[in-house]
C-alpha cells in the first residue's frame, strides 16, 4: 500500500466516507474536517507510517499531504 493509500484510509476511517471518495484533490474542507480532527489523524498518521509531523504544517488536500509524509518516509 502506498503513502496516499494509507493516508486516504485513514481520513476515510476516521471521517466515515468511502475511501473511493478520495482522491489527490479531495479538500480536508471538503471531508468536514475540523482542527481536533487533524489533530488525531495526525496521531494516527505518526503510528501507521512511521514519521513524524509537526501541527503547524497545513494542508489543503490529500495529495499535498501524503507528498509531504512521502517526502519524510
């Protein structure tokens, strides 16, 4: 499973929405998802592949975000 696989189930899981749903471009605004969300995602993302993310990084969409986690892994 890759990196935006991975990041895709979790947000998918912890939002409640089909993971086929999402793609590079889904916005986190769009997912209803709010500041405490991010932050246990955040936690969970740490857990599952291994890196580790500061709170101040912001992302607009998934893609973004698992380019970055990629780039730390």
């Amino acid at each position: 499973m890759n990196v935006f696989e991975k990041i895709a189930e979790v947000i998918a899981d912890h939002v409640g929405s089909d993971v086929a749903d999402i793609n590079e471009e889904t916005t986190f605004e769009e997912l209803g998802v709010d500041s405490l969300d991010i932050v246990e995602m955040v936690m969970r993302f740490e857990e599952e592949l291994g890196v580790e993310l500061e709170l101040e990084d912001k992302f607009d969409t998934v893609g973004a975000l698992a380019k970055f986690i990629e780039s730390k892994v």
